[in-house]
C-alpha cells in the first residue's frame, strides 16, 4: 500500500487468495492490474475469481512457466515502462527456479519498489515445513536463492528489509522483503 503499485506481479497462483487481496487493495488506489502466472490454473480457480465482481477485472491470469520468455514478452507488453511494480515470487521453491526468477523478474522492479520472495522459511527448519516429496528442503530453497541472487550485480541493488517481519514478527518469509535503492 505505501508504493502503491500500478502492477502487481504475482508468480504462483494456488488457490487465488492473493490475488483477490492484492485486487481488494487495489480499489484504495486505482492500481491497474494483477497478473497471476501459473502453469496450472484450474477452470475451479477461474470459477472462484468470476465469483468476485468488483475484483475479477483487475486480475488478468497468465498460464505457463513464469520463466518463459513468452510469458515475459506479455507481462512487458501489459505494464509497459511502469515504475511501479510490486513482484510476489511464489512457486517453484527450488533454488535453481527462484535464482531464475529473481535475475527476470528484478528487472520489472524500480527504484523504491518492492519484490516479496515467498516462502524463505523453508530454509530455517531441518525437516520441509511443506512435507515430504518437494523438491525444494533446506539448502534448496528460496532463501539460499535470495542470498545467491544479493550477491550478484542486479542484486546489489537490493536490500533486505525487515520491517514487516518486525512490525508482524510472523512470516512465511523471513529476510524475503526486498527494497529496490538504486
């Protein structure tokens, strides 16, 4: 809400929660769009956002991997030169995705903006919070991925910011919330 983005970027659907919260806000503001990316997007969480009328029109749903180059082609051709865009990572945890990921999707986000790298906890707990038979676990996750990517040239011009963790002290994502300062 304090950046108050035009765009909101979201990758990983699931079962919509987040993106009708994202579109609910977005009345306070006049944001644009949500776009929800996803390899799957069954016909049931279509049906779920249609059942939200004020909400629905904000959210555009995009299906396929959210690496993919056609899928970055279309998300360019929807925000444009936008400086305000807010990135939600949260799908395929494994290291090797989420690094992917974060060097894309960084590049959407201008200076002052943020990008939410979900699910980081995974790496603060000797056995997978999420159960077995992930292919993400301690060692391989969104953390290890988030402080790989902090190390590189793109992100370095990122900085943890832990407000939210403070201000809430629970989160899925620990050390996640990263401010673009340059």
């Amino acid at each position: 809400f304090k950046t108050k983005p035009d765009y909101i970027i979201e990758v990983g659907v699931a079962w919509s929660g987040s993106l009708l919260f994202y579109s609910s806000i977005f009345q306070a503001f006049q944001g644009k769009k949500i776009i929800g990316i996803d390899t799957f997007i069954p016909k049931e969480i279509r049906k779920r956002i249609s059942n939200f009328p004020k909400l629905k029109d904000r959210i555009l749903l995009l299906e396929g991997k959210s690496t993919d180059k056609k899928i970055i082609r279309k998300i360019r051709d929807i925000i444009k030169n936008s400086k305000k865009v807010f990135v939600h990572l949260d799908s395929d945890h494994s290291h090797s995705n989420v690094l992917d990921e974060l060097k894309i999707y960084s590049k959407f986000i201008s200076k002052n903006n943020y990008l939410l790298c979900g699910d980081t906890h995974v790496e603060l707990f000797d056995k997978n919070p999420h159960g077995k038979n992930k292919n993400y676990s301690k060692g391989d996750n969104p953390l290890t991925a988030l402080n790989e990517f902090l190390s590189s040239n793109e992100g370095k011009k990122f900085k943890k910011d832990s407000q939210f963790e403070d201000k809430y002290f629970l989160t899925l994502n620990p050390m996640g919330y990263l401010k673009k300062y340059r």
